[in-house]
C-alpha cells in the first residue's frame, strides 16, 4: 500500500508539468517567470519588464558603435555639401596696410637721367630751390599704405574634378548609410542573442524548479516508506543527494542569470542595482527587472526560402562593394584632372592708397593653368590607381561569392536547428514516458530507487535540451529573416 502511495504522489507530481513536455514541448508562460524572479527577490511586483523589441529600441539609442555610424553619416553629408560648393565662385576679402621707418622708394635727378654733367647742374638748381622754397630735392614714398579689394573667382574648367569630385561624395554619403544599416543589424543580432540567451536560463531555472517539487515530494514519501520499514536509508541518501544537486545547480544557474543580465542590459544602455542589499528607489534590482518574450513556435524553415543568390544580391555589403569599385574609377578620374588645363575668370574691385591718393579700382581677369610637368607622374598615378580598381574588382567578385555563401550557411544552419528542435521535442516525450514507466516499475517493486532518478534527470537534461533548441531556432530564424528582408 505505501508503494502504491508513493507512485500516486510522483504521478501528482508529474502532472504540474506543463503539456509541453509531450511532443510539442513549448516553454512556459512569460508570468511564471514573472512570479518566480520576482518572488526571489523579495517583491510582490516587478519594477520594470523588457521585451525583445524595447531592447532593441534602447540598443539602437545607447549602443556605441549604432551612434557613430550615424556620426558617420552626418559627417558624409557635410563632406556632400562641402563638394557642392566646389561649383559656386570662391569669394575673398584681402586686406593690406604697412607703415615703414624710413621711405622704401626715394627717387632724385640721377636716379632718373643718371650720372652726368648735365644732372649735376640740374641736381644743384633743385637743391638751391629746395632751400629756398622749402621742398624736398628728393620724391620719396611708400612709407605707409592701405590697400583692400573683394575678389571673385569661378572656376569654368578644373579638369572634371568638381564633378567627380562631387560624385564620390555622394558614393561616400550612401557609403556611409549602408555602414550605419550593417552597424544596427549587428548590434540588433547581439543583443536578439543576449536577450534569448536570458530567457533560456530563466527557462532552465523553472525546470530545476519543477524536478526540485518533484524530488522534495518523493522524498516525503520514501522518508515516511524508510518510517514504515519499507524503504532503506540507502535510498533516502540517494534522493537527498539529488535534492543537494538540484540546489547547486539552481545557485550556479541564478549566478549564470545575472551575468547574462548584466550583458544584456550593459548592451542596451539599461540601469540596474547589481545588490539587493543596497536600496535605491529610481534603479530597479537586477532580479525586478522581467523579460517578457519567450521563444514561441514557429514553423518549418521552408516557408520562408528564398533563392541564395537574390538575397545576396539585395545585402548592404553587395552595394558597398560596388561603390568601392566605383569610388576606384572616381579618384582615377580625379587624378587624370590634376594634368588637365584649369580655366577661371573672375573680378576684383578694391580700394588702394599705396604711391598715389587712395582711390577705388576694380578689375576683371581670365587665367588659363596648363601642367606640363606633372603628365609623367600623373601617368604612373593612374596606373597604381588602374590596379587598385582591378583589385576591389577581384575583391567584389571573391566577397560577391562569400555573401552568397553567408546567406546559405544561414539557412543550413535554420534547417539543422529545426530538425535539432524536433528531436528534442521527441525527446522529452521519450524521457517523460520513461519516468512514468520507471515510477510504476519501483511501485511494484521492479524496479530501484536510483534507475528512477537518472530517468527524472534525463528528463530534466532532455527539457533543457529542448529549451536550448528552442532558442537556437528562434534565433537562427531572425538571423535568416533579417537577410531576407533587405
């Protein structure tokens, strides 16, 4: 009679499993989850509850490399902006003053007709009007001056640079918004990983939980059993020993929680009190803080196949790849330029007190620049720039091939981790009937206490099993759906 009430309380027991330990084994609800964590630490309700999408929203705003991948881009747009005004005249303003101790320019009879006799006679007539008249016998000027004038200069011609010029602006514009996209399907990748790797922990606790309210009920019975002479001490060791297991497992696995949380929360820039010991009303305890997903169920990878090729076609590292091509034949462009003729014409209106009385004065002007030495190095430019398009074209068509390779690896690897998942499923069901088995063999005495141990432990191992692949599937199907609808 006690044996057949101790296969009554282990099938009870059983049963607060969820159906999800039959073939199609699903987690549990998020608000178990909820109630367990929370009630581990020590608050009726939690402070704060994330799903996957808040934190990838909050990964986006606070992760380092998303902000400056978009510093990337405004950066990218001035430099555009920047090229467009190689278009517009260039407009300056030069100003020019000088005061000088002594005359720089003195000028007398000799220094216009020279040394002679008749310049003698002519120097002696001045210097004796000088003195009598009072004037100086000798021009001098340039001692001080003022000069300031308003130039402008458009450039006509300056080899096509201004156009390629601005061309490769543009090119490093959309360069730079094809990084930012890359950027924030990355960090969205990582923290999707951080996130589900959480949820998996946390599903592996409530299994602990499930087998420790399994093993603390058979343990109520083979006590009262070893009570009643119908079970040995060997066999409450055995169970107590599992019992010790299960506990030392849920303290790794609660450690294991929080170090997945502080990544994961470090990631999306969220605050959180490490310590329950220590009190603070604005920050939530690390344990307050609720993951709302769970790893749903999704159906057969091939629902959502694409052609590799297609997919490949459309990633942002394809068309970055073809702008470093093109960005090669741009800078080939420029360089040609540097050796071509550059003409500009422009005008200049100023005012100037240098020699005479200051007036205004103004100008108009054409310039006309030919390189003639510089057609021999600008050649071997353009042939170092000829080979470095000939490489980013090897380079286009080797990691055209690699992306294609990427994206069916992605897929391979959803089609190994659904039929993973499948035989998972199988084998909770498996395991699940094994302890029932087990249960009614030792309650008819066919079967020892330790042989239905190891079946509940397989059950558990196969259970945490089947939450690893689950998340694996959830995981390797965003990863090829995030390829897919580019």
């Amino acid at each position: 009679m006690m044996k057949r009430y101790i296969l009554i309380c282990a099938a009870a027991a059983l049963s607060v499993m969820p159906s999800a330990v039959a073939a199609d084994y699903s987690p549990a609800p998020a608000s178990q989850v909820e109630e367990d964590i929370a009630g581990k630490a020590g608050s009726k309700q939690p402070l704060m509850e994330l799903s996957l999408d808040r934190c990838l929203e909050m990964a986006l705003e606070n992760n380092m490399d998303v902000l400056n991948s978009r510093l990337d881009v405004y950066a990218a747009k001035a430099q555009k902006q920047e090229a467009v005004a190689g278009y517009f005249p260039d407009v300056s303003v030069n100003a020019f003053t000088f005061y000088a101790f002594d005359p720089m320019l003195e000028l007398g009879i000799k220094d216009i007709i020279g040394e002679s006799e008749f310049s003698n006679t002519l120097q002696g007539l001045i210097d004796y009007a000088a003195s009598t008249y009072g004037f100086d016998p000798v021009y001098s000027t340039l001692k001080k001056g003022i000069s300031a004038n308003v130039t402008v200069l458009q450039p006509v011609f300056a080899g096509g640079r201004i156009v390629n010029g601005n061309r490769l602006a543009a090119l490093g514009l959309e360069a730079a918004g094809l990084q930012k996209n890359i950027s924030e399907r990355n960090t969205a990748e990582d923290v999707e990983k951080a996130y589900w790797q959480v949820v998996s922990l946390e599903e592996k606790m409530k299994t602990l939980d499930r087998m420790q309210a399994l093993v603390d009920t058979l343990y109520k019975d083979v006590s009262s059993a070893c009570a009643a002479g119908l079970a040995t001490e060997t066999d409450m060791l055995q169970v107590r020993l599992r019992q010790n297991e299960l506990r030392s497992g849920k303290i790794s696995l609660k450690n294991g929680i929080r170090l997945a949380r502080m990544k994961l929360f470090n990631d999306t820039g969220v605050r959180y009190n490490p310590y329950s010991t220590i009190a603070n009303d604005s920050i939530p305890y690390i344990d307050d803080i609720i993951l709302t997903d769970r790893p749903d169920c999704f159906d057969a990878p091939l629902m959502y196949w694409q052609p590799e090729e297609e997919v490949a076609a459309r990633q942002d590292e394809a068309r970055l790849l073809d702008i470093s091509v093109r960005s090669k034949e741009l800078e080939k462009k420029m360089v040609m330029g540097e050796a071509l003729p550059q003409i500009g014409v422009g005008v200049s209106y100023g005012y100037s007190r240098l020699i005479s009385d200051g007036r205004m004065n103004g100008a108009v002007f054409a310039s006309l620049q030919i390189p003639l030495s510089d057609w021999g190095r600008t050649a071997r430019k353009m042939q170092r720039y000829e080979a470095q398009i000939q490489k980013a074209e090897n380079e286009k068509e080797y990691l055209n091939a690699q992306l294609v390779l990427q994206v069916r690896k992605l897929w391979i690897d959803l089609e190994s981790a659904w039929e993973q998942l499948l035989v998972a499923r199988e084998s909770v069901a498996v395991a699940q009937a094994g302890v029932e088995d087990l249960t009614a063999y030792y309650d008819a005495g066919m079967s020892p206490l330790s042989e239905l141990l190891d079946a509940q432990m397989q059950l558990q191992e196969a259970m945490n099993a089947c939450v690893d692949h689950s998340i694996s599937y959830r995981t390797a199907l965003q990863a090829y759906l995030d390829r897919i609808e580019k």
